[in-house]
C-alpha cells in the first residue's frame, strides 16, 4: 500500500512539475508576443501541450536510459573496453533464426537471443540449435506482453513459464531477462532479482522492426552509430501475435556487412556473460 502511494505522489510530482513549466513558458511566449494577440484559453492548452510533452520525453528517457544509479538494469557498459555485443529478440522463428545463425556461424561470432516462450514451444529444435551453436538465451516472456498494462500474476506467469519452457527445450536456465519492448516497471525489476535474471536493455536499436526497414538502412544505422560498449538491438522474428508479420529479411541480409564492419572499426563480438563480467 506504502509503495503505491508513494508511486501515485511521484506522479503527481512529475505532472505538477511539468504543467508549472509548460504555464510559464506559455507566459514567456505571451510576454515576448503582443497580449492581444494571446488569449487565455492559448496559454492553458499551451501549457497542457508542453507538460504532456515533457511527461513523455521524462518516460522515454527514463525507459531507455534512465535516471540514476540501475545496477540491476544493463544498458550498455562504458568499462567494456572495445567490447560490443548482438541480442535478438522475439524468436525463434523459422523464417529467420536458422538464416541469422548461419550468418553468425561463418563469421565466428556469438549472440544473445531473447525467446519468446510461445515460439519456444512452437520451434524447439530451433531454441535447442542456438544454444548447441554457443549463443546465449534470455527470457523475453511468453507472449511478448506490454508488461507495465500486465496484472501481477500475469507478469509472474509470462516470465516463470518462459523459464521453465527454455529450461525443459534446451537445458539451459536463461540468466537474461529483456522486457518487450523495453518497457518494464518496479515488479519486474523485482521479479528478476528474486529469480536470479538480469534485465538487460540495450544501447543502440537497428530499427529493424519498422515496417520500411531496408538492408541499406539497418546496416547504416548500426554502422554510423556505434560504440565500443554498445548492446545492438536486432529482431529474428516477425511474429509478435499469431502470424509471422513484418519480414526480417533486411536483418539476415544486414548482419554479415555489419559484423564486418564493426571488426574494422575495431569493434570485438562478445558474449553478453564476458561483457557485463
């Protein structure tokens, strides 16, 4: 009850806070403007506008970069030296996983793969193949949920069942947790500390989820924007509900011109385990 109330008043802290800045930028704007010109209802909606603004920028920022200290949540790692690491989310498919896993295969490098605990049921032999290959595995829960919209045994059911599937399919306990999406709260992050699973986020999206996504641009995104301590977002998976959907063919096509050009910027794959020590 304690730590409900406390999360409403930071709410309401954050709300109150930006509607007061976005009324006092309104009011700058109304003083630098003639006054006729600027009525009241304009500096009420204004302010409206501005706060809900910067509630969303405040959200976005804090998902994907936080504020403060989050030892229990990795994004990246400044002290990885030239140390970069590839992660995969929402398969295993069998459109694309064997495909990405050819690809990593020739080019001698490891990946992390964040199962979906559905199509660990529906592709086993393919789960079991990554992990007979080297690659590592996470939980990215069993139906790809919006986990801040789930109900508390809702949440606890999607990541225990997705560990026990991993666990029944390939032997291995994943020790990654990822939340779909990259959207988490306090029960998650408490969820994994119980069970021992570390939230993993990451520092740099290819985009390759969009609709329009091309080999050309995937590639030139990873590429322009990298560095050493990175955590790369990539998909090997289309199907997110009861269809393959989106098609993740510029990935497979991108992966291998992005291994090679990470090697020449001097860039080292690794295993997420060597890169968080």
């Amino acid at each position: 009850m304690f730590g409900l109330l406390s999360r409403v008043l930071i709410v309401l802290m954050f709300v109150t806070g930006a509607i007061v800045i976005g009324y006092a930028l309104t009011r700058l704007i109304a003083y630098i403007i003639p006054y006729p010109l600027i009525s009241e209802v304009f500096l009420w909606s204004g302010a409206v506008v501005l706060a809900a603004i910067m509630l969303l920028g405040m959200a976005y920022s804090y998902v994907y970069k936080g504020f403060g200290a989050q030892a229990d949540i990795t994004r990246s790692s400044s002290a990885a030296g030239n140390k970069v690491v590839l992660t995969f989310d929402d398969g295993p498919s069998r459109n694309y996983t064997p495909e990405i896993l050819k690809v990593l295969a020739e080019k001698g490098v490891p990946a992390t793969f964040f199962l979906v605990g559905k199509h660990v049921e529906e592709y086993p032999d393919i789960a079991r193949q990554i992990v007979e290959e080297g690659h590592e595995v996470g939980n990215h829960t069993y139906g790809h949920i919006t986990v801040p919209n789930s109900a508390p045994p809702q949440l606890t059911a999607q990541i225990v069942r997705t560990n026990l599937i991993i666990l029944q399919q390939t032997g291995t306990f994943p020790p990654y947790l990822r939340p779909p999406r990259g959207l988490y709260d306090m029960r998650m992050r408490r969820i994994a500390k119980l069970l021992g699973q570390e939230l993993i986020l990451w520092s740099l999206s290819s985009q390759d989820w969009h609709p329009r996504a091309t080999t050309r641009g995937v590639i030139r995104r990873v590429l322009d924007r990298v560095t050493a301590g990175d955590i790369i977002l990539f998909h090997d998976s289309g199907s997110l509900l009861n269809s393959e959907g989106s098609s993740r063919r510029p990935t497979v096509e991108a992966l291998g011109p992005i291994i090679d050009g990470l090697r020449e910027k001097g860039l080292e794959i690794v295993r997420l385990e060597e890169f968080i020590g």
